[in-house]
C-alpha cells in the first residue's frame, strides 16, 4: 500500500544528511512499512481519514512490534503463574503498568525520532565510558540470558505439539536469523507484522477456557494482594516478576534504534505513539487473556496453586477446554518466543553497532553490515546451542535473567530521564514537568522493587515484615528526594520556558559538536550512589546463581 497523497514540500521535513547526527546513512531515506511507503520529500499536511489511515499503517511497526515481543517466553511464564496460582487477582497489574508503559517507551520513541542517535550511544556520549560500556555489556549479557528463554519457550511448545526438540530448535535459529537477512527492512517488518497478528491466538483460547468476566472486571480495577499475610513475600515477587518481564531494558533499546532504522522523523510523531498505544492495547490484552484462561483451567482442580511450566499450562486447558485449546496455546507460545527473539536480538545488534560505529540497519544487506549481522546471528545461535546442551540448568537461567532485568531496570528508567531532559539532545522535544514527575515516581517505585528483589534472591526466607520495612525505607528516602527536589527548584533562578515552535523540523545536531553535559554535586553523587548500588547487586546476585548451579 503506498501513501499516494505525496507532495514536494516547500520546507523538508529533516534536516539536511550533512547536518544529521545520524550515524548510519541507511536511517535517512523513505518510510518503508510494512503496509505502506512514505517518501522522504513528503511534507503534505494530512487531511481526511483516508490520508491520516495510510500514514498511520506506513507507520506502525516499531511500537506495536516491542509490545507484542514484550509477551514473549519469559510473559507467557510470569502471566501463567500468576493465574494458576492466584487466579485473576493480579489482573489489576496490569492497568497500573500502561502508563509506565506508555510514558517510557514515549520517551525513547522521541529520542530515535528526533536524534536519530541510538540509546546506547547518547549514553556513552552524554554519561562518559563507564557508562557506555556498562550499558552495552549489561545489555549483551541479560538479552543473550533472555534468548536461552526465548528457546526455551520454543522447546516447551515444540515438546507439547509432538515435534522433536532439535529440528525444532535449529529451524527456530533459522527463520529468526534469516528473517533478518533480507536485506530489505520492509521483508522483515511484513514477517514481524504477521507474528504479531498470530499473538492474538490468546483471544480464541481465553474464550474456550471460558473464564468469569465479571471478576475478571472486577479484578482489573480493584487492586487485591492474595495469599495474605503470610504469603505477601510470595506475591510480591511474582508482582516484581510481571513488572519485570512487562517493563523490561532491552525495549527501550530496541524501539529508539528501530524508530531511526524505519526513518521515522518528528513530523510523524503522533502517529508513532498511536502505534505504541495500539502496542500496549494488544499487549495488555495478552496478558489479561493468559491469566483469565489459565485461572479458569486451573480453577477447582488439584493444579491450582502449583504452576509448574507452560507445558503444564497447555495441559490443564487441554483438559479443561479440550485439545484445540491445549494446542492453540502452544501455537501462541511458539509464536511469542520467536517474535521475542527477533526483538531482543536486534536491540543488542543495534546497541553494539550503535557504540562501535559499525553499520547497522535492516536496509542493508549482509555484506554492507557483516559486523550488525554477525552479533545477530551470534547471539540467537549461541541461544540455541545452549538449550541444546544437555544437563543445561535452563531453570536457574529464566530465574537470573528476571532477576538481573528487576536489578538494571532502574538505572536504565534514570538514564532515559536525564537524557529526555537534555536540551542540547532534545531541543524543544525535552520533558515537561509532569512527565519528569510521574517518571521520577515511576523510577522510586522500580528502584524499590529492585532492592526487593535482589534481597530477596539473596535471602529466599526473607518474610513479610523485611519487605514492608524496605517499601517503608524506599518511600522515606523517596519523600525526602521529592522534598529537595522541590525546594531546590523554588530557589532557583527560573528559567525560560520551553520554546516548541517549529519542532516538527527541529533535528539533533552531530554529537561531536554538542557541548558536554554538566553534572551537579547532586546528580554526581546520585550517579555514583546507582553505580555504587548496581555493582554490589549485580556481583551478589551473580555469586548467588553460581552458588545455586554448583549445588545442583
């Protein structure tokens, strides 16, 4: 489908390639959709519903497809767990993390669209080296942990659907890689797009597992903590779990460098965040459909409260809802796992490119960017050699990778809040006041999910009260962050109001001719406390699953 409403325009709509801070000369050229092309000297105002549908499906791709692999192996796990042992009182999760959603991926949405600069790479220019390296290196490490779970998920619906475990992992490794090494980035958004359409599988089953809608309502807006008192450790870190896989790092990696790689520009800004909003429409769906239908396969029977994989899932709605459902849910599965693979690994393969300089687009054919298409094909390869090994502790490896994800969320969520309030990066695209407040709330909520969670991973007997003392201990020292925040900013000098005229032509500048950043005593001693915090929790967390693995 093509947008025929293109006229020359008067005033171009990007900056000129001279000018650009773009890295790749790949990311500068046509929109080339998945269901539509929109040229470069396309600057026609839209008007009419037919004009503004064709730009919209030109469009969409970068958020729908990072919220649709966001119900990946790892979702399908959490969400499972969460209604085979509790039923449907989690739904209510899921509405509180949409705005967390929206708002976060928002912001680096903008950042690929008005940069054209990938996540990695501000961070690396903006924060110095440590910083660069440690982005890229958490990142390598927890995605090539994420893949293992990926297959692992692919193996799991393999077994369910009679099919020998090897041949399907190996074809698996084979479409995810040469999906990507077409060359033309619009084949392999057309193959995504599909995937994406086969994640609505979940609609079919939830209804043939015939779950209550009235408490699933009820549920979704009433907030409900089961298990009591005495299991409030419990549920809390399965909470921490569905914050985790919903909200997790590698997708603001991922949509800002697949925003540059599509071309998109400011002048479409709105209708990229009506692709996002559509993204999380499908991907909260997802998650409601699987903790209604595994609470009501679950629901009365000897399985309730005993999640044990989605291979058990898949047989509880076989045996609840017939074998059509048993099937349908290991199809989605399957699914999920291979679109998730497709997102993690591209988000590393970007990062890397991005850091390194190396090209790094989908517009590229192999040989025009070996180096992107190398670490690619690596990682999913390195993926599913591991879950072919024998004896491979792949529990252990889906219990680190959510817990290193719960770890590095937060300083990633800091990272992204500093960068969308640079106005050297950002122009008149910069944060307003009620996006930094509600993303600072949002990153003293994940930090103390993050302590939590490492405490917890540190202390398995770790009770009830301990848990409510760190919530108590967070939300002292986050009242108190707020308080100085907002006397600081009634004593300062004013400043002048964000300009925003004539932002949807306004572009970064190359990086090398911004001034450096400079960092209050503040955010200095902030900065060195997360890194403090980050470094002892990784290396604790490390050294527990290495202890768990050996006594094994």
């Amino acid at each position: 489908m093509t947008d025929t409403t293109t006229v020359k325009p008067a005033v171009k709509a990007t900056i000129p390639a001279q000018r650009a801070a773009v890295l790749d000369d790949a990311h500068v050229g046509d929109i080339k959709g998945a269901f539509g092309t929109i040229s470069l000297d396309d600057a026609a105002p839209r008007k009419g519903l037919s004009a503004k549908l064709k730009t919209l499906l030109a469009i969409i791709g970068p958020g729908l497809i990072v919220m649709v692999g966001d119900n990946d192996a790892g979702a399908f796990a959490t969400y499972g767990q969460a209604g085979q042992n509790y039923g449907t009182h989690l739904l209510w999760t899921l509405l509180l993390l949409i705005p967390v959603l929206y708002v976060n991926q928002e912001m680096v949405l903008r950042l690929g669209a008005v940069t054209g600069v990938g996540h990695a790479r501000l961070i690396l220019e903006r924060f110095g080296k440590f910083w660069g390296a440690f982005s890229v290196i958490d990142l390598f490490l927890l995605n090539a942990l994420t893949l293992v779970t990926e297959f692992i998920g692919i193996t799991l619906a393999a077994g369910y659907l009679g099919l020998p475990k090897v041949a399907s992992v190996v074809l698996a490794a084979v479409v995810i890689v040469a999906s990507a090494f077409t060359g033309s980035f619009q084949r392999f958004e057309r193959i995504a797009m599909a995937l994406c359409v086969g994640s609505l599988l979940l609609v079919p089953v939830y209804f043939l597992a015939h779950p209550k809608t009235s408490q699933m309502a009820h549920d979704f807006v009433v907030p409900n903590m089961p298990g009591g008192a005495g299991g409030l450790s419990t549920v809390m870190l399965l909470i921490i779990g569905i914050v985790g896989t919903t909200v997790a790092p590698w997708q603001l990696f991922f949509q800002q460098s697949y925003v540059i790689d599509k071309r998109i520009t400011p002048r479409f800004m709105k209708y990229e965040k009506a692709d996002l909003a559509i993204g999380i429409v499908v991907v909260v769906i997802g998650g409601a459909c699987m903790m209604g239908l595994t609470a009501a396969a679950f629901a009365g029977t000897a399985g309730f409260g005993n999640f044990t994989d989605t291979t058990g899932i898949a047989n509880g709605l076989a045996a609840h809802a017939g074998k059509l459902a048993g099937v349908l849910f290991a199809i989605a599965l399957l699914d999920a796992s291979i679109i998730g693979a497709f997102a993690v690994s591209l988000s590393t393969a970007y990062a890397i490119g991005d850091v390194f300089g190396m090209k790094h687009s989908l517009h590229r054919g192999v040989g025009g960017a070996k180096g992107f298409y190398a670490v690619y094909a690596g990682l999913v390869g390195l993926a599913a050699t591991i879950v072919l090994i024998p004896g491979s502790p792949l529990g252990l490896l889906t219990t680190g990778v959510q817990t290193l994800a719960g770890v590095l969320l937060p300083s990633a969520s800091v990272f992204l809040l500093l960068l969308c309030n640079d106005k050297d990066v950002l122009g008149p695209w910069v944060n307003g006041p009620k996006t930094n407040a509600f993303t600072a709330a949002v990153v003293g909520v994940l930090v103390t999910l993050s302590v939590i969670l490492t405490a917890s991973v540190l202390f398995p007997d770790i009770t009830a009260g301990t848990i409510l003392d760190i919530m108590a201990g967070c939300g002292v020292a986050g009242v108190l962050a707020a308080g100085y925040s907002f006397t600081r900013r009634r004593t300062a000098t004013k400043e002048d109001p964000i300009d925003r005229t004539g932002r949807d032509d306004w572009r970064m500048p190359p990086l090398d001719t911004l001034a450096k950043p400079v960092m209050s005593t503040a955010r200095k001693i902030g900065m060195g406390a997360l890194r403090t915090y980050l470094l002892i929790a990784m290396i604790l967390v490390v050294v527990k699953i290495v202890q768990v693995a050996l006594a094994q």
